[in-house]
C-alpha cells in the first residue's frame, strides 16, 4: 500500500479538490456495459486499479468479470485480460486478485512506513499501455492544512498510445520544502511483457520521451 502513496495521495488530492470519490462501483466507470450493473463484490479503487475481494472461507480463487470497454492487466504479473469476460482468477493467502485497467499511469514510490517518511525524489511510472492516458500527480507537505491556502503541486503525466510518447507536463503551483529536481523511472507493459526502465531527469519543466 505505501509503495502506491503517491497513486493514493493524488486521489485523495482529487476528493478535496474535485469531489472525486476512490472506492467507485464499476457502474460509475462502466455504466455503458449492462453487466456490471449488479455487481457488489468488485469495485475500482481511483480510475485504474480493479479490486476483486474474496469473501468465500477457504477460496483460493474466485469469479471475476472484466468490464467490457477495455483489457485489463494483472497487477502482478503483467499478464493481459480482453475485457468482457467472466474468468475464474487466482486468489492465494497472501494476495488479493487486482487487475488495471489498460490505458493507465500508475505512480509507484519507495517502501516506506508512513506516508511523512522520505519525499519522493524518484517515482516510477508504469504505463498499462494499449490506449492513451493520463494522470495528475499530487504533492503537498503533507503534515499540515497548508494545501487548504494553495500550498500544493501538480504534474500531468499523459501517454500517447499511438506514438509511443510520454509527456511530463511542467510542475504547477508549489509548497514548502518541494523538490523542485528529481527523477521518474518509466516502465511501460504491453502484451504482459515490461519494458526496460527509462530514467527521466525532470527539474519542473515539461519533457516529452
């Protein structure tokens, strides 16, 4: 959970700015497909990453259905999944079946033991590519209500699928002890397979790769 902060901490920026809402059912993303209009067991956490929780004593596996209007990647194995089926996944002990969704940007930090502990001075991008997409990252000091008078930063992260490009957008407001140099790792998955890591050198002005 604390290697995806800066994922989890962009959403919580967009619940108080935007009336974002994080635990979504896939009817509010996916209304246009008439199967998932009853589901109550899995659900998005934020725009891209599926959750399937098992409620079953003893499962090991369980059904979950993909929404129709993309393919979906396994969190952990990069493995690809056509959208609109109903498949049985694995579920062993130690983790929870998650998938995300194709098109997607995933900011990725450090291990740490709470949210406070180091600022992220490199980030990974993992794009879920297959289509366009985007994704604002949020940053505050984190310890204060200081976001409340503007004291916070955005940057847009927006994949070209077609191009095979990655636009860094440039750094919008600032705070107290921001880094204002810093690193992102790019990794982009594709047809189950990552490709090696692009080190990106970023000082707040808009880079495209």
């Amino acid at each position: 959970r604390y290697t995806l902060m800066p994922y989890i901490y962009s959403l919580v920026g967009m619940t108080h700015f935007d009336d974002y809402t994080i635990m979504r059912p896939l009817v509010m993303d996916f209304a246009s497909d008439k199967n998932v209009l009853n589901i109550g067991d899995q659900y998005m956490f934020g725009p891209s990453i599926l959750v399937s929780p098992v409620y079953t004593y003893g499962a090991r596996s369980r059904q979950l259905y993909f929404p129709s209007t993309s393919g979906w990647y396994d969190f952990y194995s990069g493995q690809f999944v056509s959208g609109g089926q109903q498949i049985e996944v694995d579920a062993p002990y130690e983790r929870i079946p998650l998938y995300v969704k194709e098109g997607s940007i995933i900011p990725v930090g450090p291990h740490i033991q709470y949210s406070t502990e180091v600022q992220p001075e490199l980030v990974t991008l993992f794009i879920y590519a297959g289509r366009d997409a985007s994704f604002t990252l949020y940053e505050d000091e984190g310890t204060n209500y200081n976001y409340e008078k503007g004291k916070f930063s955005t940057i847009r992260f927006t994949w070209n699928d077609k191009a095979q490009k990655l636009t860094i957008g440039a750094v919008h407001g600032s705070y107290p002890g921001m880094i204002t140099d810093r690193k992102f790792n790019v990794v982009i998955i594709r047809n189950g397979a990552a490709a090696p890591a692009q080190t990106v050198e970023y000082n707040g002005a808009e880079v495209t790769i």
